[in-house]
C-alpha cells in the first residue's frame, strides 16, 4: 500500500519541487541584482533601518560572509572576541566597504565596543555612527531611545544633507513593513508540513535581501510569492508530511546558509529559526499610522523579539518553548558561537525548560560563522536528526533523560 | 539547588576567618586594609542572617544608595576573590561546567552562579546588575534572579554621557529606591542623602590624598594591596567606617612616607585587574625583582564630588563618569594621566582571560604606552581560576619587560664586546626541546657551539652540558661568566645571569645581521615578534599566549597526524600548489579538521602548505602588533621549514631572513651579552 502511494508520488510532478527549483532561480536572480548605492552598512539587528531608508541610504548589512582569514584581525582584537566580530573587523580593514557611505556599529556588547573602537581608530571609516541601544524596554528606556534615534536622524542628515521629513520615515516604514511581510510568508512556506523552500535557500534570501535595494527585492518577492501560492493551495495540502524531523534553529548570528545546509544535508529540516540573520530579524512591524512614525520605528526596534542583550531571560526562555512548540518543532537546535557570553549564559536555562517541555535539543558551539566547519559537526547534527527520527517512529517510546536533553 | 550543609559550612568558615582576624588584628602589617578585608567578610556573615535585607550587585553600583537604607551590599565581583582565595573556585567552576555554561564566560561571574547552584551563598532579596562594563555580570545576576527567585534590576548605563543619559540612568536609580523603599518599609529624608554623601564625598578626597601618596618612594601601600584597599572601598562609600579606615590608613602612610628601604623599584602602572589565586606572578615581581604598581585603574578615583541636593542624578552622573564607558578614548586620557602623575617606567596589563571589554581595548593602551616612550606587557592569565595559569610564559614575558625597563635606566649604550677581559664567554639556550651553547671569545668570536635534545629531565641536560662545557680540557676553568636563557634558564645552576630569549635573540641576532630591526622566533613552545634598536637593544615584543597555536609544537602534531617526520613537512608542503584551508585557532581542533581533511581524501601535500600557512597567518599578527620594520629575520626551530618562511614573506610583503643557524641565535646572543656584562 504505502509503496503505491510512493510510485504515484513519483510519477505525478511533485509541486513542492517545482516551487523550490522556482525559488531557486528566485535567489539566483537576487543574487545577480547590483549593489545598492548610495548605502550605508550596519551591524546588528537593532539599527533601526526605517531611519537610513529615509535618508535616501540603503542600509546593507556589512558583508561578513565574504572573508575567511582572521588572523590579521588579531593584531587589533584578542582572539577571545567572537568570530562575528572579528569578521566585522576584517570587512572594516580590508578596504572591501569603500562603496558604502559609512557605517553604524552598535553598543550591543562588549566586543562589540571594542570594535568600534578599533575600527575608529585603525580602519579611517568616514562615516561612523556608535549607536546607543537600550537594554531594558520600560518607559525610562523609550524615552532615551527615542532621543538617541533624534541624534541619529541628525548625524544622518548631516551625512545626506537633506532633511528627513515625516512622510519621508512613512514612506520607509511601508516599505520595509512589506520587506518583513514578505519574509514572513517565505518563513510560512518553510515552515509547511512539506517545505516548499528549505531554510538553506530562506537564508539566501536573509543575505540578499540586506544588500540590495529594498523595494526592488519587495517587487521581486511578491511576484514569486504570487506564483507560488496558486500552486500551493491547488495541490500540496493533499499530500502527506515530510520524514525529516521538524526542527526549530535559535541563537547566534548565522551568516550563510552553511548550518542549515548542513542540517538539511543531513536529514534534518530546519522549519523555523530565531536567529538576528533570519526571522528574528525581521518578525514585528512598525505601527503604519502612528502619530509619531519615529516613535513607532523606536517602539518595534525595543520591544521586539529580544536578543539575550536585553533584560528578559525568562521571558525568552518562555518564547523559545513556545516558538518549537507553534512550529511543531520536533527538536531544537541551539547554535552558539565561541565567546559570545550573551548567549551561552542563557543555554542552560533554555535546556532546561526545552527539557522540561519534552523537547530534544542540540547545542551546537562554532568557531565559524560560516561553512559546514568540521566533521565533528556533521556527526552531531546527523546524529541528532538521526534520534528524532528514532523517537518520530516510536522506537524510543520512553525517551530517557539523556534523550531529551541530548547534548552530542 | 542549594544544600544546606554548604551553607552551614561556608558560614562556619567565614565564623572561622572572622575570628581569626580579630585575635591577629594588632600583628596587622597594614591595619586599615585588614579591617576594610574583615569589614567585606562581616557584610557577607551578616547577609545570611534570616529577614536580613541583602543586595547583590555589580561593583559598579553606586554604594551609596544602599547605604542610605541601612541594606548590605555585596559585590559579586568581591564573591569570586573570597572564593579563589579559599582556593574553591576550581570546585565551583566544575558545578557550572555540568550545569551547561560556557568555559569561556569571565570567571568571577561563573564562580558567583556555581557558588549558588552549591548553596554557599546567602539568599539575596534584590539582585542589581549594571550594564556598563561588563556582559557576564549582567547575565550571571540575571540568571541568579531567576534561580532563586529573586527579583532583578538592570541599571542600563549608556555608553555616551550626556544630559539624556543622565535622566535616563536617574530614572532607573529612583526605582532603584523604590525597590529598596519597599525591602526596608522605610523612605530616606534628605538628611539621609546629606549623610551618606558627605561621608562619601570626605572619603572620596581621603582616598586621593591615598592615591597622591601611593607614588611618593617608599610607600608602604603599593600593588595589590593598595588595588584592595581602594577596590573594596567603593562597596563602603558613604559609610562611617571606610571614612574612619581612610583616615587611619592616610595617618600611617603619612608617618611612614620618606622611611622606606631605598631599593629604587620599578614603578608601574597596572591595567585590568589582579590575580586572586595563589598561584600569581606578584610575590615574585614585588620582592624578588623590585616591581611595583604604584598606580592602578580601577582604585582610580574619577567621579566629582556628589550632590546631596539631586541624589539620583548626582549618583548618575558619578556611574556615567567611568573612564572605562563608551569610546577607548576616556580610557586611554585616564592611562596618560595616571604615567604623568605616577612617574611611572612601564604599565602592565593584567589580561584576565573572559574579560572582553577589558582585553578589547589591549591595542590602543599599547600604542598609547609606547607613544608616551614607556615599556608594555600584556600578562595572559586568569584572576580566579589557578588552573589557567602558566608561569613559564608569563615569567619570561615579565622578565623582558623589566629588561626593557632597566635599559631605559641605564640610557643608550654601546656593544661592550672587544671590551672584556680576555677568556671564554658561554651562552645557555635551554629550550622545551633542545638545549644550545655557544661559547665565545673576549672579540665575540665563537669558538665552540652544541646542541642536545633536552629530553624530560633538566637535571639530566645540566649534566651533559657540565661535562661536554664546562668541564671539556680546552674550557676548564677558562670560562669567565655564563649567561642563561630560553624557556629553562633558571635550571642553569652555573649561570651568572639568567636573561629572557627575547633579549639574546635580539642580541645575536643583531650581530649576525647588522640592521636587523624586526625578529620572528618561532621556537617548540613559543613564537616571539622582538622589535630591536640600531644596538640589537629590545624596543618592544610580543608574546603568543598559552595555547601551542602557531608554534613548533603545532607543527609537530600536524606532522604526526600527517603521519610524517616533522623535518619532512616543509618538503612536503612545497610539493603542493595551494594549500588546504586550516581555519582553526586552536592546535586541537586544527587537528580534528586535518583529520577530516585526511578523511575527504586531500592530498597530504596541500594539508601540509595549509598547516605551514597557519603557522605563517599566525606569525603575522605578531608582526602587526610590534610594528614589521625591514630588515625582518626570523629565527628559532622552525625557520628550517621553507614553506613556513616562504608564507610568512608573502603574507608580510617582505623578504625575511634567515640565519644559517636559526637555532642558535638566542645561546649566540647570551654569549656576547655575557661578555658584556663581564666587561662592563
């Protein structure tokens, strides 16, 4: 019986394959679209990017994915910063950013206080703007926050020379709102009990997105999406869930589509992430018709989804479980890289209570932001996959302790 | 999470210690600082006390607000020292290593979150962490909240000081009093603040007037005690009792000032902060070398005077006045201010290892030191996990940077060599794998040269050295002074002076090469960049840290998992056209990904160039940091591979070169500076 219900899988043109071979040649195109210009770079999620819109910049998330050495870094910043920082750095020194018109680098942490510093000091960046960013969200740290996006309209204008107005902030909110929308429908087709486009592929779009012309990437998106979703309605409901074990990617930055690649390689299915270079990234919106839209932008960037700079651990941890839980995640995979203390101080309580929900979890440590990195790795994260599916066919029935809070 | 009997116990060593400093208290060196210790440990004794209101919080928090409502603060920056100076802290770092945290967050702050999860600490009814200097304490204070119930707050401290941060910050501290208004049941009059902040304000210029005498000569309070005192004083301000200890300490360096020993030390600043543990550096810089901090930045008074009149912005505006906040630029103005006012001849920065802020901004404190003509160290290290600590490294990094001191002392001299009295000069090279001797003439001419594998035992390489050197017909007796050095200098029992390889590879070097001005020595353990003067002097270097990455013993365990002899690497290397891509920092997970490399079927050959490429990348990063002047020659081990040399010139755009015998520059130049030692 099931082996009919196969043969006839095969034999009629799976709909889920022509959408994601479609999404291929999506992000093919993406890729091929010139660099914006005038832009500027950022650095972290929270540069509110609805301000540099405004200013008639494009705001492009400076490319870390492009440099592999990290060594003459080093000379500057110990090795104990995280790899994302010295990726930063070495975009900074290497003279590779001479198209945009500057940059904004965020008080985020530590190190990343320290890069400013270095890259101030050693890479001669034009434009520089250290953005302040609050780590509590109550009203004391509204209102400095929105003096602190007061200061930044200023600097900008004094970069552009011209005078950012109201309708013009408007104007950038409606179209990064639509950014935001889009991916979020490209999240839902990931997330669809069969995926109509991987998370490898999704964080190809992230990449793309932020270092092009956004409202020529929202064109682009809603056609394809439009295409898409005539298939999709017609015909994939009918058919039956993928093998591959659901599962849910947190954490640290991610630069390129390596981890999930690696994930996706090796049996797993990424169907939803929390990660500042995915949808953490661009879940929540700004209010279209507030009075003010400078509060609004102010109002979406603190009370967002929060990174672990942020007051709020167990309200996170809460958000976690609930998220695997929405996205029927069948596990979770918790990626870190070396030296980011924001973050691993917080992996023990989220194993904790993803234990406490019955969730299996991963914790993965990188030295690298970027690559399959090691075979190691690999062996981990197959192996990981490898027991959800065991536990998905009931071999494990009473999953021991050891089980659920799998660590590899 | 908590045990009982590890409260009980810790409780009952605290008794102990308590006791124990109140029956020693008049043997006290330094009476002040002992009852300022005791207070700190009274304060803790206390906060386990039932129904008593106690607050943990970073010690940056303004202690005065506490203060005002008669709560007891602790630091948790003052925790993890108890801890380690009770040598606990390796046992409760392991409770938070099996509880999932990370290896690499700052110690003070895991050993605070494993002393809870153990149950030695007191139930703390407010915790307060501030945001400004450091990630690990926000997190740990955050995640000890939760644990135990507690209910946290963040004092989010703006990087940028200014009339908006000011309100902001303000505005926190005032709920900052409620929370403690509704923990006492009781509101603070203005008299309060009155109170509080005129004791503050008289010990803040007390604690100057310390300062001030800390840099006259033969002051008693140097070093880590002086960092104590004025580091465990900012958990007292605007107490009675820290005004009362300022006054006394102030009294008896003022009747002491003028009477110290006149052992001219060297006078130092100390960056960061200090190691805890037992296992530290400073009994052995402060007693056998004369090195004293006689300045340090975190006793470093930097806040006005405070205005009872506006408590919380005044209180803001003292938080937001940290140097360390916001660009490396106030840091850098407070490091010139503290050499100018300090007199001092080197600074020292003491890089505890998960300190990130601190160690971030090692490059621009370095170049601001070397500006200002003055020598630098950087001490890799941990303040509270001893099992961090190596002190073979760490001695020789400090031995060279009180050579560049003394040099500074002495002023530009010429080579003493042809100067000396006539005979034989021996150089001793004892490296982590071979030893090297050079002797040479009263001209600097070499007249003999020996290398031996040292093997495990020193006593066993002393040996053969005596026998083949010292006790050879053609030297017996002839030998006028001998100078040690390398990694197992102080093993040399026979050497008249034991000086770093940093200095004798700049010495032979110089001298195999005249105009030579920049030094790479890769050796077994160590790789050194030694920037050198016109007279083969020392101007500055750097050190790897710890970790064997970019060393000779790096490449041996490549060469072994390549399964090849280490001489044959570079020959294998050079067979390749381009290298496989080595990523990894540390020697162990480099050699995971050789191994999957193997695995992937790639040619030998090109794993080979990858690993010499690392070890080249790796080396470059010391260039940079010294400063590559042509002419650069390279030295030590691993200068006999090629590939590695050829990498290093092309990834530093220079030609290098290289002696025809790399191995023996450092035994050369401890030859020729025993010659002019002895002829000087």
């Amino acid at each position: 019986m099931g082996n009919t219900v196969m043969k006839v899988g095969v034999q009629r043109e799976d709909p889920l394959l022509r959408i994601r071979q479609r999404a291929e040649a999506f992000i093919r195109e993406l890729e091929l679209e010139p660099p914006p210009s005038p832009a500027l770079g950022w650095s972290c999620s929270y540069v509110p990017q609805e301000l540099i819109l405004a200013a008639g910049l494009t705001p492009v998330r400076i490319p870390t994915h492009l440099e592999e050495a990290r060594e003459q870094t080093q000379s500057y910043l110990p090795p104990n910063l995280c790899p994302y920082v010295h990726r930063l750095l070495q975009a900074g020194l290497s003279g590779g950013l001479s198209h945009l018109q500057g940059t904004v680098l965020v008080a985020s942490c530590d190190p990343m206080r320290r890069l400013a510093d270095i890259w101030e000091l050693y890479s001669r960046p034009g434009f520089l703007y250290r953005l302040e960013m609050p780590r509590r969200e109550d009203r004391p740290a509204m209102e400095f926050f929105l003096r602190v996006l007061k200061d930044f309209r200023l600097s900008l204008q004094d970069l552009t020379g011209r005078r950012i107005r109201a309708e013009d902030l408007r104007g950038a909110v409606t179209v990064l709102n639509r950014t935001r929308r889009i991916m979020r429908e490209l999240d839902l087709l990931r997330a669809m009990p069969r995926s109509a486009i991987t998370s490898a592929q999704l964080q190809r779009i992230a990449l793309c997105v932020e270092s092009m012309s956004r409202e020529r990437f929202n064109e682009m998106g809603a056609a394809f999406l439009a295409r898409s979703r005539k298939d999709l309605l017609r015909e994939c409901r009918a058919l039956p869930g993928m093998r591959q074990p659901r599962l849910l990617l947190a954490g640290c930055v991610v630069e390129d589509d390596g981890l999930p690649r690696l994930i996706e390689d090796t049996g797993g299915r990424v169907v939803a992430d929390s990660l500042c270079s995915g949808m953490r990234h661009f879940r929540g919106q700004v209010e279209e018709n507030a009075a003010s839209p400078l509060e609004a932008v102010a109002a979406r960037y603190l009370h967002r989804l929060k990174c672990p700079r942020m007051v709020g651990r167990g309200e996170r941890v809460r958000s976690l479980v609930s998220q695997a839980r929405e996205s029927c995640s069948e596990g979770v995979v918790l990626h870190t890289l070396t030296f980011c203390d924001l973050h691993q101080m917080e992996v023990p309580a989220q194993q904790e209570a993803l234990l406490g929900a019955n969730i299996p979890c991963l914790h993965l440590e990188r030295e690298h932001l970027s690559g399959e990195d090691s075979g190691q790795l690999r062996t981990r994260v197959q192996a990981f996959a490898e027991l959800l599916s065991r536990r998905n066919r009931g071999l494990s029935v009473a999953a021991t302790n050891a089980d659920r809070n799998w660590n590899g | 999470m908590s045990s009982p009997l590890n409260r009980f116990s810790a409780r009952g060593l605290l008794k102990a210690y308590l006791l124990r400093s109140r029956l020693l208290r008049d043997n006290s060196p330094i009476p002040a600082l002992d009852r300022v210790k005791t207070e700190t440990l009274r304060m803790l004794d206390k906060s386990f006390r039932r129904g008593e209101p106690a607050v943990l919080s970073g010690f940056q928090a303004p202690s005065e607000i506490f203060h005002v409502y008669g709560v007891t603060p602790m630091f948790t920056e003052f925790l993890a020292p108890m801890l380690a100076a009770a040598d606990m802290a390796p046992r409760v770092l392991e409770t938070t290593r099996e509880a999932g945290f990370s290896r690499d967050t700052c110690s003070f702050h895991l050993t605070v979150l494993g002393a809870a999860l153990q149950g030695f600490l007191p139930d703390y009814s407010l915790l307060v962490g501030t945001s400004h200097l450091c990630d690990g304490q926000s997190k740990s204070l955050e995640d000890l909240a939760r644990r135990s119930g507690s209910t946290y707050r963040l004092l989010d401290v703006p990087q940028q000081d200014g009339p908006d941060a000011r309100r902001y910050l303000a505005d926190q501290l005032r709920e900052l009093e409620d929370r403690l208004a509704g923990l006492t049941g009781y509101r603070a009059g203005p008299e309060d603040w009155e109170r509080a902040f005129a004791l503050s304000n008289e010990t803040r210029e007390l604690l100057l007037q310390v300062n001030r005498l800390r840099r006259t000569e033969g002051c008693p309070l140097y070093g880590k005690e002086a960092f104590s005192f004025g580091v465990l004083s900012l958990m007292l301000l605007g107490t009675k009792f820290l005004r009362d200890r300022c006054r006394e300490m102030l009294d008896y360096l003022q009747s002491r000032s003028g009477t110290g020993e006149g052992t001219n030390p060297y006078r130092i600043l100390w960056l960061l902060a200090y190691p805890y543990h037992k296992l530290n550096p400073i009994p052995w810089l402060e007693e056998e070398r004369g090195v004293r901090a006689v300045a340090d930045e975190l006793s470093h008074i930097f806040w006005d005077p405070l205005d009872p009149s506006r408590p919380h912005e005044s209180l803001a505006e003292k938080m937001l006045a940290n140097p360390n906040l916001g660009p490396i630029e106030g840091r850098l103005r407070m490091i010139r201010e503290l050499v100018r006012d300090g007199g001092v001849e080197g600074v020292l920065h003491y890089s505890h290892s998960g300190c990130r802020q601190g160690n971030g901004g090692v490059r621009p404190v370095q170049d601001t030191v070397e500006d200002v003509g003055l020598p630098f160290v950087e001490l890799h290290g941990d303040c509270i996990d001893r099992t961090q600590f190596g002190w073979g490294q760490m001695r020789t990094r400090l031995e060279g940077f009180i050579e560049l001191m003394a040099r500074k002392r002495r002023g530009p001299e010429s080579s003493g060599v042809g100067k000396g009295e006539r005979g034989y000069y021996l150089g001793v090279d004892i490296g982590s794998l071979t030893a090297k001797a050079v002797i040479v003439d009263q001209d600097g001419a070499v007249s003999d040269k020996w290398l031996f594998f040292t093997g495990s035992s020193s006593k066993r390489t002393m040996a053969r050295l005596r026998e083949r050197v010292l006790d050879a017909p053609e030297y017996q007796n002839r030998i006028r002074s001998c100078v040690a050095t390398g990694y197992g200098r102080s093993a040399v029992d026979f050497a008249e002076e034991e000086i770093t390889e940093i200095s004798c590879h700049a010495r032979g070097m110089a001298e195999i090469i005249p105009g030579v001005r920049t030094i790479v020595d890769i050796g077994g353990q160590d790789t050194k960049a030694i920037s050198v003067d016109g007279n083969g002097g020392v101007r500055r270097f750097v050190m790897n840290d710890k970790c064997a990455a970019g060393t000779g013993r790096f490449l041996e365990l490549m060469a072994r998992t390549l399964e090849v002899d280490i001489e044959e690497l570079g020959p294998l290397a050079l067979k390749a056209g381009n290298p496989a891509s080595i990523s990894s920092l540390c020697s162990v997970f480099a050699e995971s990904e050789v191994v999957s490399l193997i695995a992937e079927d790639t040619e030998p050959e090109r794993i080979a160039r990858g690993v010499c490429r690392s070890v080249a990348q790796r080396s470059k990063t010391m260039l940079d940091r010294v400063g590559a002047r042509r002419e650069i020659a390279m030295s030590g081990g691993v200068s006999y591979n090629v590939v590695v040399v050829r990498e290093l010139e092309r990834v530093a755009g220079a030609r290098i070169r290289v002696p025809r015998e790399p191995q023996m520059i450092g035994a050369y130049g401890a030859a020729l500076l025993a010659v002019e030692k002895h002829g000087s």
